[in-house]
C-alpha cells in the first residue's frame, strides 16, 4: 500500500516522468512502519481471494509496496505492476530484481483511466490510493472489470485525508487540523473523487461489494525507525502545498516543524502516527443477477 495517504499520488508525475520529489522515499517509508497493518489486510484478501491466484495486477504501483506484499502473501503468484510514472517502474524493477522476484513482476506504463492494455483474466487487481486520481472513475473501473476473470477480486484501498503526528490537545494538533481543512479545500480542487462513496461506484460498474471496512492504523511510543523521517517529509510536502493557503502564522508553525530546531518532529518525543484506510472488497456481479 502505497498506502496509501495523500501523498500516495502513484498516478502523478512530473513533466519528465519523474514522480514528485520525495514521494518514493515516502512510499517506502510508510510500507516499513505500517508493515504488520499491511501484512493482516493481505491477509485478509487472500482469505477472499482462495488458494488459486496467480495473476496480480498492482494499479498505481508507486515503489511496490503493494506488489511485494502480496507477491509473499501469494507465493505461486504473478504480479503486473501498472503505474504511469517510469521512474516509479524502474524502481519497482529494480527492487524486485534485488529481493529475487525479478521474474515474478512485470511492469505496464498506462494511465490506469484509459484501460489495461493487453491485461487479461487477472485474479486479483490491488488498487490503494490510486483510484481517486482517476478522472472518469466509471470508465476506469469498466477497465477493471474486463481485466478481471469471471469471479476475480477487486481490493480497493483508500485514506481519510493526510495522517497526523502531532498531540491531538492544543496548539500543535489545532495546527493538524486546519492544515487537513485546507489540504481538503485544495484537494477537492484537483481531485473530486477523493473521499468518494466507492462501494456506490463500484455497485454501478458492475461490481458487487462483498466487504467494507474502515480502520484506523496508528503507531505510538516506543515508534519504529524512521517515524520521525516520514513525520519530516510529509509535513515538507505539506508546507510546499499550503503556502498562500493558510495564515503567515500556521506557515511559521509548520515551517519550525522542518527547521531543525526544537520543535522540528525529528527531535519530538511525543508523536503518534495515525492514519485512517478504508477498503473495499469487491467481484464483477454475474450478469444474470444484475439483469
């Protein structure tokens, strides 16, 4: 999972194909600290999914976290990694060839909107905050379901808006909470269907939902290595993406939280890594029942 927070834009990129700067070690750095949350979701796919799956599909695949998750969730299995940033494949190859998967993974450069070119009767397409970058969601998920075989399964996975780190009473978490109300105002600029009712979507392409689940992931003292990083480059993006968007005063609060100094959340003592995922499980409906 790419997991998948509002950074977790797998389907953007830069001009030159490059993701955004940082993203991937983002990405990274979200699959190692929530790795056991992201172990029992697959998990719990694969409980749905059965013992015959050998045929993947990873759309939005950002650096894999998804991908080799459940390449070790499903040890017979394949996985077609569809992103439309190269440098995000090639890093994903690259990864894959380092950790001997290199013949389990393959990759396809697309735009998950547009359709899975020259994917076919997969068992399983894992989507984690990706589908919310999609312009047309009914179109893409009519992809979606012709890429699926009779009876496959669709994971979708999606966050509630940008995790938090800081104490919930006072001023650092009232500063978390405007700067998630601006980050929402911008958001749903740029992209509408983040927050979407997806099991609703999903039931008009054609799907039936056989599971919804909403979970709070959240990691307290003594934290794992690296929170502190992955607090830092988030709340860098954050600032990058809020400058003329809330007051000179929050933008001297945030900027003090990457600074260096004693308040800079590398040096905190008191963060709690919280995040909210949903997820949808669901199968193309036999046609029978949705005549």
């Amino acid at each position: 999972m790419a997991h998948a927070h509002q950074h977790h834009h797998n389907q953007h990129r830069h001009d030159d194909g490059a993701p955004p700067d940082g993203l991937p070690e983002i990405l990274d750095l979200d699959a190692a600290l929530f790795a056991p949350h992201l172990t029992a979701l697959t998990g719990r796919i694969a409980c749905l999914a059965g013992d015959d799956v050998r045929h993947i599909v990873d759309l939005g695949s950002g650096t894999g976290t998804g991908t080799f998750a459940l390449l070790e969730q499903f040890p017979t299995a394949r996985v077609t990694a569809v992103d439309s940033s190269p440098a995000m494949l090639e890093r994903l190859v690259s990864a894959a060839r380092e950790r001997g998967l290199g013949d389990r993974v393959r990759t396809l450069e697309a735009d998950a909107g547009a359709g899975l070119p020259g994917v076919a009767g997969a068992d399983l397409v894992w989507a984690s905050a990706s589908l919310h970058h999609l312009d047309n969601p009914a179109t893409a998920l009519a992809g979606i379901r012709a890429a699926l075989r009779p009876g496959g399964l669709l994971a979708v996975a999606e966050v509630d808006g940008m995790p938090s780190f800081l104490p919930a009473d006072g001023g650092p978490g009232e500063l978390e909470a405007r700067c998630r109300a601006a980050l929402d105002g911008l958001h749903a600029e740029r992209l509408p269907h983040r927050g979407a009712d997806w099991g609703s979507l999903l039931t008009a392409a054609g799907f039936s939902v056989e599971q919804e689940r909403v979970e709070p992931w959240e990691l307290r003292t003594p934290l794992p290595e690296g929170a502190g990083r992955y607090a830092f480059l988030v709340f860098e993006r954050i600032r990058g993406s809020l400058d003329g968007r809330v007051d000179a005063d929050d933008l001297a609060a945030l900027d003090r939280l990457i600074d260096g100094g004693p308040e800079d959340v590398r040096h905190r003592d008191d963060l709690v890594v919280r995040s909210t995922r949903r997820t949808w499980m669901a199968r193309p409906a036999r046609e029978s029942a949705r005549a």
